[in-house]
C-alpha cells in the first residue's frame, strides 16, 4: 500500500480547546485511516512552520483523498499537506520510464 506523509496545523481555537480538555489525536487519526483500509504509521507534534506531522498507508490515493477531505472538512486545522511518498524501487521503475519518455527542453 502506499504511504504519506502529512504536515498539519491546528487553528488557534483547536489549540484552546486542547489545552482545555488535552487528548491524543493519534487515536483519532488512526481511527479514520482505518476506516478507509489503512495503517497509521506515526503521529508526530512539532514545533516550527507546522504542528503536527503524519505517516500513513493507504489502499490508494483516493482513500487516502477521502480521510484528507474529511479531516479538513472539520475545520480544526489551518493547514493539511499530503505527500505520496515513493519506495526505492517504485523511484528506480520511474527512472527507467523517464528514459522512455522522450522529453525535449523548450526551445530545443
């Protein structure tokens, strides 16, 4: 199954809320990647440009769509990036097929 990784940051409101009533977040995250088939690998806070980040594995892209629209359909975050991320090989499958492609620079 695919992975991916994910940034996020939560609104300032989500942020009084937590401290409010502190809860992990993780137990949810799995919950809804395991909804659609998935796994979640890791749920990470940080400090820096983002709050948060994920891994997860997903059955496919689309799954993986569905648990990113329902999270930020929620409205407790500002931010949600998602990054497919590619094993070796799979990398090493699309260089071979870059060759093939026959790509030509703009004007040449």
């Amino acid at each position: 199954m695919p992975l991916y990784l994910s940034k996020f940051s939560y609104t300032p409101e989500t942020w009084a809320r937590m401290i409010s009533n502190p809860e992990d977040r993780g137990k949810a995250a799995q919950a809804y990647i395991e909804s659609v088939g998935g796994k979640l690998h890791g749920f990470w806070y940080a400090f820096g440009s983002h709050d948060g980040y994920n891994l997860w594995e997903a059955p496919d892209n689309v799954s993986m769509a569905a648990v990113a629209l329902a999270i930020t359909g929620g409205g407790a975050l500002s931010s949600l990036e998602t990054t497919v991320l590619l094993t070796v090989d799979e990398t090493l499958d699309a260089l071979r097929m870059a060759a093939e492609v026959g790509y030509r620079a703009p004007g040449t």
